[in-house]
C-alpha cells in the first residue's frame, strides 16, 4: 500500500466528520437503511477486491464511514424507512454476490461497483436538481480520495483501479453538476 492510497482513504473517513457531526446535533437527517445498505454495498466491493489481493483500503474506508453513519443515525433515533431506493440497493447487493459466487472476484469487483455507481445516481439527479443542497466541499474531498487511490494504484488492473477511478468519475459528476450552485440563483421553496 502506497502513501497515496493512505492519503485517498484518510481524506474519505475524514470527510465523514461534519455528516457524523451534523447527525448528532440533529441539524442533518438520514435514513439508517439507506446508510446501512450502503455500507453494505461498500463491504462487498472491498471482500471482492481483497480475495483478489488488490487495493482494497477506500472501499474499506467507506464501508466504515457508511457503517458509523447508520450507528449515529440509529443513536439519534434517526428514521428508518424503506422505499424504492432501499429496495434497488439491496437488489444490487444482492446481483453483486450472486455475481460474485458464480463469476469470479473480477467479475464481482466490476458487478459491485457499478451497482455502487447506479445507487448513487438520486444523488445525482438531486445535485442537478437541487444543487444548493448539495455539500459541494464534501463531494470535492470525496473525489480528492477517489483520484488519490486511483493514482496510487500499482496496476491499471481491475483490482487496483475500477473502484476508486468509477468512485473518482460519479464524484467528479457530483462536484460538476453541485457546482452550479454557485452561479445559479436558489430557487425559492414553495410555502
């Protein structure tokens, strides 16, 4: 493991701390399923890039980002509810074992992140429809991480690179299109 793949899953668990922080003072509301699926989807990527012997430390790190973000959204009894959304993550998790079991680890690693990219993809459509929501400071740490493990990689293998270079693209979406914010007028909300 080399120094910039540190650097990338440092600057990942770090970016957690102001949703953590938020979280506690109530003043951010998350759904606890959403999080913990997440995790979830974060933990198979990483298991399938481990049985490969590549880099698996971001993925790492997001799975313990997500898995602290549901324990305080659990602490602050935070809501629970399942929706489509829930229902198409745990979906992919579940396409990414059966994937994995029947395919490889490789296959899996390829399978798991792109179901990664497809769950985040509400959180693409609401950076471009609400972008002054968006944390554009995180989404730019996030993608700092992303390319910092991408360039670390050793290989331009699947099991060094696919993961955090896909992570590094969707953050670079996310950064682009929250980035309207800062030229676009905020929309008032409706009373």
């Amino acid at each position: 493991m080399n120094v910039l793949i540190l650097a990338g899953s440092a600057v990942a668990i770090l970016t957690y701390f102001p949703l953590w922080k938020g979280i506690r003072t109530g003043k951010v509301e998350q759904n606890l399923l959403t999080w913990a699926l997440w995790g979830v989807l974060d933990l198979v990527v990483a298991a399938t890039i481990i049985v490969q012997g590549g880099s698996f430390l971001l993925p790492i790190a997001y799975t313990i980002g997500s898995s602290i973000t549901a324990v305080f959204i659990a602490k602050s009894k935070g809501k629970a509810s399942w929706t489509w959304f829930e229902s198409l993550v745990l979906s992919l998790v579940l396409a990414s074992m059966v994937i994995w079991y029947f395919s490889g680890g490789k296959v899996a690693t390829v399978a798991s992140t792109i179901a990664m990219v497809i769950a985040g993809i509400p959180q693409l459509v609401e950076a471009w429809k609400k972008p002054h929501s968006m944390p554009l400071l995180a989404f730019s740490a996030y993608l700092l991480a992303n390319v910092l493990s991408t360039v670390g990689g050793s290989d331009w293998s699947i099991k060094e690179r696919f993961y955090p270079a896909s992570a590094a693209v969707y953050c670079f979406l996310i950064v682009l299109l929250s980035a309207r914010k800062l030229w676009l007028k905020p929309t008032p909300s409706p009373n």
